[in-house]
C-alpha cells in the first residue's frame, strides 16, 4: 500500500522503490496498477505545479 500510495502521489516508481526498499521494475509490475483517471490527475497536478512555479 505504501508504494502505490507514493506512486499516485508522486507518479514515480523511483520513489515509491526507495520507500519499500525495491526496485522500480518491481514496483512497476506490482503496484503500479493505476486507473486512466488516476494518471490524468497526476499530470493536471504536475502541470499546474509547474504553472504556479512560473
């Protein structure tokens, strides 16, 4: 749960790998498991960072 929490927080396997302490092919094969709404809400959450920072 940790992983996937970290992944639909952040979208980085990379993270969510340092966190359980896995690698980001394993995370990716076993919780990266994500709804098409779910990836469309982390990339309007990253582009409206990215729009406040400018």
């Amino acid at each position: 749960m940790l992983a996937t929490h970290i992944l639909k927080q952040t979208g980085s396997y990379e993270q969510a790998s340092y966190a359980i302490q896995d690698t980001a092919e394993m995370v990716a094969q076993h919780y990266g498991r994500f709804l098409p709404q779910d990836k469309a809400e982390i990339a309007a959450r990253i582009l409206n960072q990215v729009w406040e920072a400018a």
